[in-house]
C-alpha cells in the first residue's frame, strides 16, 4: 500500500524499511495507548485494506487524531467512512476528550472530503505548514478538521 503512487499522492514516500518501522511504531502505540491506526480487514473476506484509527497526542498538533489509508482498490465504497465512524465511536467510549481532529494537505481532496462526510469542520485559522516537510515541499501546507463529542441524547 506504501509504495502505490496513488495512495501515496499527498504523503511522503516510504521505502519498505520505513513502512517496517512505522508499523513498529504503530504496535508499540497500541501497546503503550491501547489505540492507534489499526488495521482493516474486510468482515467477510477477512482481507487487509487499510488502516484508520486515533493516534494519541502527538508532535505538532497535542490532540487526538484519527486518520486513513486504504488500498487503492478499496477506496469509493464507504469502507473509509464506516471505518472511521466506528473510530469516532471507540473514541467517545473510550477517552475522556472533547474532541478528535484530523490533518491533511489542502490537495487532498478524498481526505477532506472524508472529514466533512463525518461532519468534521475546518478551522482555517489553524492552517499550518508541517515542520517535518522541507520548505517549499507541495505537501507542507496543512489544514485541521476537528468533531467535538457528541452530546448525550436526552431520555
Ligand atoms: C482518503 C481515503 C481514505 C478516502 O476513501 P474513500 O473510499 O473515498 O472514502 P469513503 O469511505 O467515504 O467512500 C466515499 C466514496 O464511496 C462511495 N460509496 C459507494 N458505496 C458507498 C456506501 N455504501 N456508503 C458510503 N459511500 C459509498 C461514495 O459515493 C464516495 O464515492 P466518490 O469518492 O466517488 O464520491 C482514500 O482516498 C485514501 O486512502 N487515500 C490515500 C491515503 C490518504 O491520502 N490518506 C489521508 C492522508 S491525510
């Protein structure tokens, strides 16, 4: 999946050492938080496709954060938002946080596109440019969406 130029169009490139480590670092996540950006497997066929979950806070936004990555051949069917509506759940059940966000380069139109699916709303004043991408790289400039807890429902 790392190494599909279309998956990877608004990301940094990884080699397959990269893409081993960062799966390292993802195990070791889940192990120190008990979430992370789990890995997706279709219910019936049991296949892998992706990953999406809630990374704790972290370097440079110190807020919850949930993401996605699909194979390619799994995009367009609503598997991305069902996965990340079922992240938003365990979120709400599971951490005591007002809210999750979310970051993407403004290119990244099926990301964002996710995000106001889910009902996530952009905080323009909180664009940034990422300080772990080189100046002048097309993917530095970010945008943040972020969803508040949604309030209990009334008896
Ligand atoms: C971002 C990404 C996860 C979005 O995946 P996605 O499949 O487009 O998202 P969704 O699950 O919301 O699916 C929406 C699409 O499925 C279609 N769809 C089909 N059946 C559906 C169903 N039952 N329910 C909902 N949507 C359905 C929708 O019409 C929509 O199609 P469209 O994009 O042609 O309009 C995916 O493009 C991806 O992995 N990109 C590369 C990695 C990346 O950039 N990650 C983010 C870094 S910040």
């Amino acid at each position: 999946m790392a190494c599909d130029p279309r998956v990877m169009e608004y990301l940094p490139p990884l080699t397959r050492a990269e893409s081993d480590a960062a799966l390292d670092r993802m195990i070791a996540t889940e192990r120190e938080h008990g979430h992370v950006f789990w890995a997706l497997e279709r219910k019936v066929e049991g296949d892998f496709i992706g990953f999406c979950g809630i990374l704790p806070p972290r370097s440079p936004i110190f807020e919850h954060e949930i993401g996605w990555r699909l194979a390619h051949h799994a995009w367009g069917q609503g598997l991305a938002r069902e996965a990340a509506e079922a992240s938003l759940a365990w979120a709400w059940a599971n951490l005591p946080v007002p809210a999750v966000m979310a970051i993407t380069n403004l290119a990244n139109t099926r990301s964002w596109g996710l995000m106001e699916r889910l009902g996530m709303i952009r905080y323009p004043d909180e664009d940034f440019e990422h300080p772990e991408l080189a100046e002048g790289d097309p993917l530095r400039p970010h945008i943040l969406y972020r969803i508040h807890r949604p309030l209990p429902e009334a008896d």
